[in-house]
C-alpha cells in the first residue's frame, strides 16, 4: 500500500488569501494528498503569501528559510510558494535565486493550475508559474472545504481602486465579479454540507456586479443570499466607504440572516492624506455613512482598517484621525504603520514618515482604540445577544466560543450539543477583545 501524503497549508494575510490556500488544499486532496498541522511529518508544504505590507514579506521570509533546514533533514519534502507575494512583477525570478530549495513557485492568477505544477515537482523537478493575467473560467471553480459550520465565499476579484499606497491591484488584478447563480448554488452546496454561516469576500463588496447588464448590485445579491434555507448567518467584507449605497444599508436592516456589522476601512481621519491616498470620499462624506448606519441600525457594529504614517501626515493630520475615531467609536479597528510598496504611487512620495514617528502615532491609536473597544463591550454588559456557537474555547474545553451579529466574541458554558445553533447570551463580563456570557434559556 502506497504511504498516505501530507500537506500542510499555511496563508498569511487577508481572508482571500486563506481562501486561496483552502483551494490548494482542496487541490492537494484530489491529488491523494490528507491534510495535516505537523510540518516534520509533511510531504508537502504550502505557504500562500501576502504582500501588502514589508512586516508579512519579512515574516514569511522567515518560514521560507526555516523549511530549508527541514528540507535538509527530509529531502523528499516538496515546498510551494503561491500567492501575492509571487505575483508582484519581477518577484518571480529575485525570490527564486534567494530560495532554491522551493520546488513550486505559483501566481495569484494561476492557482487553479496546481494540479500541473504538483505533478511536475513529484518528478523532481522545478516548477514556476505566473501568469500576468486571470482567467475567469478558472476562478468560477470554487473548490471550497465542504462540511465546516463557516465558509468564506468568494464573490469577486480583484480590485479597480488604486489606493495610492496598496500593491492589492497590481497582484490581483482588476474587478470581476461571479455570476449570482454559482455563488447562491456554492453557498446551497456548503449548506447541505454542514455550513451555517457565510462570509462574501470581496476586495469592495460594493462595486459587486458593476459590469453587469441588467443591472444587478452587491445589494440585490445580499437579499438573494439571506432567502437561502438551512443557512444562519451572512457576513461581507470588505466595503468600500465610497461605494456604500442607502440601499445596501437598508437591505442589511431588513433582513433577517444578514449581520448588522460594517467593516469600512476609514484609513485616515484627514481630508489631505485621504486626497493623497486616492479613496475618494472626505471625512464629512465617511462620517455621513456613519450617521445613515446608525439611523437605520442603531445597534450595528462597525470596523475598521487605519494606516499612521503615510508620506506627508503631520501632527494635525494624525489628530484628525484620533479625533474622527472618538466620534464614530469603533467596536474594533486594525491598525498599520504606512508600510513602502515598490510600483505603487505613495512609494515615490516625498516626505514619507520616520520609523519612530510612526511607531509613536502606532501607539497612541492603538491606546484609543483598546479603551474604546472596551468601552463599547462593557455598553453590552447586562443586554442579551443572539449567539452562533462555533465549538469549545481552545484554552478551556468547558468553555464555548461563538460571536454576535456584531462579529464580537463571546466565552459561555455551554456543550456540544448546541454546536452550530443559534442561542441567545446575557453579556456578564467584558473585556478589550472578549466578552462573558451565560445562555439565558440553558433548558432550550
Ligand atoms: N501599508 C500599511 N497598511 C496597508 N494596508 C494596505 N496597504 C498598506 C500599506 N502599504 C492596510 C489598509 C488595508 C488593509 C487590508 O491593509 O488599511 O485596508
Ligand atoms: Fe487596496 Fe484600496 Fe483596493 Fe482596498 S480598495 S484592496 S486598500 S486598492
């Protein structure tokens, strides 16, 4: 009997590159391979990578030269290297001289294509692919983990914005959105298998369907999505601040599957630097998405990405952040430091900010956001939310885990017998990043 392989998959970065990395190991289980955690037993290791900022190249730098020395103890382990960081023009060639030891190297665009590459390296030799463009035949494949309670769906692709200082575009090309009819037959399917709850993954969600004739918008999709039986829960992200319509607000607030939580980057609270970022609204414009949120969704979480540091910020300009942020009070925000990408616009401003300013301004947001954050979870103590169970807390198997409509998470006794159900949590204890709850009809 042939020896079982092993693959072990690693993704750095955002949502869509894990769900690219569940594709190559979909891939990987139909060519026999059985996935697994221990890299010391690994036949096969993937990494799919992120470039958007150096700190994830770094990091990943870091794991590629690692598997050297696991290479030199099992020679027969193949490595693949996919993803954005392969993709960035140029990168190909200057990443293969640095580590010889990878015996695939694939793109973005080409990762349907794995099968080939995988066949090639069992024969030991070299394989690298990148193709310059999508090819949207392949991409309508969706090649997802059946039978798990959350799945993350892909919608669209690519990205038409051109923040000034993201490298997104150039690695993953420009906006194509799938055909409404796959995506609902895809989440159908997941849902037979198992799933409950679905997040629709775009770069901007908003501009969903944009090419499309009759007319048919990210918001026609979500109410097509919340009528599907069986299913529990729907998330999306990410929207695009400019591109969030009245009627994507409203169609959130009546329906009944679809999460009252928005992640809307706001990037900066200064009108200059978001001039200077290209996102294309001011702050009085964010702020007025903010107040239509509140109006229809009083009870909405909101989210969102913030870069200190980018070319040019002054002082005032950075105030203007912390003070947009005490008035929209975030349940969560993800914070960077404006981090150089060669071949986008910011990269050849002058004025970029020094390391200890930006870690200083680092500092200071991070400060703001933990004590709003946990204001904002101490405001739930004493309310009741309703509660997906995801399974047992890693730390304690006597504790359950699951979130709110909001996406905060929430620690609870429970037992495996609710799994994957609904249940409704009174809020007893509250923390920046967690909250405590007991189940308030524990006989249900
Ligand atoms: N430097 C720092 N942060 C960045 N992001 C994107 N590009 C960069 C960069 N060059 C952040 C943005 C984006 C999030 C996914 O990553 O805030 O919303
Ligand atoms: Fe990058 Fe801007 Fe596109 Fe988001 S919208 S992926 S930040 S270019």
């Amino acid at each position: 009997m042939e020896k079982e392989k092993k693959v072990v998959t690693l993704a750095y970065g955002c949502q869509m590159s894990e769900r690219d990395a569940e594709t190559l190991k979909q891939i990987t289980r139909q060519e026999g391979y059985t996935s697994s955690d221990d890299l010391a037993s690994a036949d096969l290791v993937i990494i799919n990578t992120c470039c958007v900022r150096e700190s994830a190249e770094n990091k990943i730098l870091g794991k590629i030269g690692e598997l050297k020395r696991l290479k030199e103890k099992n020679p027969n382990l193949k490595i693949a290297i996919s993803g954005c960081m392969v993709q960035q023009p140029g990168a190909l060639e200057k990443l293969q001289k640095r580590a010889p030891h990878i015996d695939i190297w694939t793109g973005t665009h080409n990762l349907h294509e794995f099968s080939a590459l995988l066949h090639k390296a069992e024969q030991g030799e070299k394989a690298a692919e990148v193709w310059k463009e999508p090819q949207k035949t392949l991409e309508s494949t969706p090649l997802a983990e059946k039978g798990k309670l959350q799945a993350n769906v892909n919608i669209m692709y690519g990205c038409n914005n051109f923040c000034s200082y993201c490298i997104v575009p150039h690695v993953r090309g420009r906006e194509r959105s799938r055909k409404p009819e796959e995506i609902i037959q895809e989440i159908k399917d997941l849902v037979a298998s198992g799933c409950r709850e679905v997040t629709l993954l775009g770069q901007n969600v908003n501009s969903y369907g944009k090419e499309f004739s009759p007319p048919y918008d990210f918001a026609d999709l979500l109410q097509e999505v919340d009528q599907i039986p069986g299913l529990l829960r729907v998330r999306f992200i990410t929207s695009h601040p400019k591109d969030l319509s009245d009627k994507l607000i409203s169609v959130v607030a009546s329906g009944e599957k679809l999460c009252e939580h928005f992640h809307l980057p706001i990037q900066s609270g200064s009108n200059f630097i978001l001039e200077r970022m290209n996102r294309k609204y001011t702050r009085e414009y964010y702020l007025s998405r903010i107040s239509k949120i509140r109006e229809l969704l009083p009870q909405a979480s909101l989210t969102t990405d913030i870069i200190v540091g980018f070319p040019g910020e002054s002082e005032t300009d950075f105030e203007q952040t912390l003070e947009i942020m005490n008035l929209i009070q975030y349940s969560h925000a993800f914070t960077f430091m404006y981090s150089k990408r060669s071949g986008t616009l910011a990269a050849d401003m002058e004025d970029q900010i020094p390391l200890d300013i930006k870690k200083r301004r680092l500092q200071r947001l991070m400060s703001v956001q933990n004590a709003q954050s946990l204001e904002w979870r101490q405001r739930m103590i004493g309310k009741t939310y309703e509660i997906l169970v995801e399974g047992p807390s890693k730390t304690n198997p006597e504790r359950f885990t699951g979130r709110t409509r909001g996406n905060e998470l929430v620690v609870f006794k429970g037992n495996s017998n609710i799994i994957g159900s609904l249940v409704n949590i009174q809020i007893i204890e509250a923390s920046t990043w967690t909250l405590v709850g007991e189940i308030v009809n524990p006989e249900m």
